[in-house]
C-alpha cells in the first residue's frame, strides 16, 4: 500500500470539506447572469435588468437599441434562452398567449410596453445601456453625450480623436 496516495486522498477530501458550496453556487448565479447580459449586448448583469422592465415572477422585457425585443428569465436562462421578437406587437402577442391574459390584462400590458425604454448603443465599447438610466445625469446632464453609455466611454473617444488629429 502507497502511503503517500493515502496521504493525497485524505489532503482532496479535506479541501472537499472545506469547499463554500453556497459561495461557489453564488459565482456560478453571478458569471450565468453576466453571460446572459453579454449575450444581451450589456457590460453587466445590473445594466441590463436596470435598462428592462419586470413583466412577471422574473420574466422581463427589454428593447434593444436595433429595435428587437427580448424576453427573457434570469432563474432560467441555463434552460431556456432568450426569445427575441422584431416588433412590439409580436412580443406582446407572446407574452399574451404565454400568460394566457384577458382584454384588461392586455390593455396593462399594452401600457406597461409603451413605457419601456429602449436602449443604445454605446459608439465606444459598443454595449447597449439605458438612456434613461437616472446615473447618466451625474456625468451628462445636458445630454450632449447622449451616444455614450459612460463618461469613461465618452472620454476615451474625444482622447482617441485629438489622437488622430495630431
């Protein structure tokens, strides 16, 4: 018998012992969410679900800056990718059916998608970001920058064209 094999399986199965399931559950929730937000066009997981709208349980709505709009679950997207639709009325003809709603309801929804924002593309780094994100007054209050998702992206850009000109 190989005491120093004996002597490696019981240092693995006391750094077992000691794994943070929780915490490694938490990170893998964290990178899914990040990896649906990139697969949205956001820098973030916060940035898309501040630039969309809650619908229902966690389905929420989003309308991208190329028009589409997305419908989408965040306790579900390792099982079921997002649904995009190329109009307003096709989403709501979606979430109609997917929610079985009556007249009033489809009225509440037809409201509640006139409300939604939709979002832009950043001419910098090229994510898509709310305009309408309360933040963006901080650092544009005049919204002359309205093209940029942050003052970094703005800054970047304006140092990149004195760049050119010299």
């Amino acid at each position: 018998m190989n005491l120093h094999h004996l002597s490696q399986m019981e240092d693995w199965e006391s750094e077992l012992d000691n794994i943070d399931w929780k915490k490694m559950l938490e990170d893998i929730d964290r990178a899914l969410a990040d990896n649906l937000a990139a697969e949205l066009g956001f820098p973030a997981y916060d940035k898309l679900e501040q630039a969309s709208e809650l619908v229902v349980d966690a389905y929420y709505i989003t309308h991208l800056s190329d028009g589409r709009w997305v419908w989408w679950n965040p306790e579900l997207y390792a099982k079921e990718d997002p649904k995009y639709f190329g109009s307003q009325e096709e989403a709501m003809a979606f979430i109609a059916d997917f929610l079985q709603l009556s007249d009033e309801q489809m009225g509440q929804l037809e409201k509640g998608m006139s409300q939604v924002t939709q979002t832009k593309r950043c001419r910098c780094c090229e994510h898509e970001f709310n305009p309408a994100d309360p933040a963006r007054s901080d650092w544009d209050a005049d919204q002359e920058q309205s093209q940029f998702c942050s003052a970094e992206c703005a800054m970047e850009t304006v140092l990149t064209e004195l760049k050119e000109d010299f």
